[in-house]
C-alpha cells in the first residue's frame, strides 16, 4: 500500500509544484476530483480565462482537519487557523491575505505574509 503524500496547503504553501508562496485561494476542479489551495498567481492562473476548468470554492480540504480557530477579519472574512508543523497559518477567506508563523528552533520564529 502507498502512502499518501500530503499537499504542501496542509503546510500552508501553494500545491503548484515548486512554487513556495503561501496558499491564499481553495480551489476545485469542474470535475469534483481535485482540490488545491493556490497563490494568489496561480489562482488567477487556474480559474481565469475560457477554458479553465477550476472554481474558486469554500476551504474544505480532505487533507487536514477543521480549522482550530475562526475570527472575524476586518475585510469582513473569516480567518481561519490552522496548526501547521512548528508554527501556525492563518487565512482569510475573503482577501487573500495569509499569514505563516514558523519557530526558528531557539532562534526565534520567522514570519510570512501575503
């Protein structure tokens, strides 16, 4: 039996290979099949233009659990918090904004933002 790999959203990174800018949009394939959390690049990338097969949806990823916080944002979203490995990501799902809290092993934490 293979294992199964985990997408780098549950880390709270854009599933686009390679691509290491925080996750900021959940997306879903017109066929129900896949699901992503993207960039914001690559979203626009991935559900613009006429033949584009993927849909902005709700965060629902079958990959990780329910968020273990929501609080309202001030652009009148809903900031959800997710633990991640060593830190937190935080994200809004009504402006794209994101936010990854990472600790530095004793040499502080290290914060992203987008």
């Amino acid at each position: 039996m293979e294992a199964e790999v985990k997408p780098d959203h549950v880390d709270g990174f854009c599933d686009v290979g390679g691509c290491n800018e925080l996750a900021v949009q959940p997306l879903r394939d017109e066929d129900e099949e896949i699901y992503l959390e993207v960039c914001g690049e690559h979203a626009e990338e991935l559900s613009e233009g006429f033949q584009s097969s993927y849909r902005e949806v709700e965060a629902d990823s079958p990959h990780r659990g329910p968020p273990k916080q929501r609080e309202s944002h001030h652009c009148g979203g809903t900031l959800r918090v997710y633990s991640v490995e060593d830190g937190e990501y935080r994200v809004c799902s009504g402006c794209g904004y994101a936010l990854l809290i990472e600790d530095g092993e004793g040499d502080g934490f290290s914060v992203r933002t987008a």
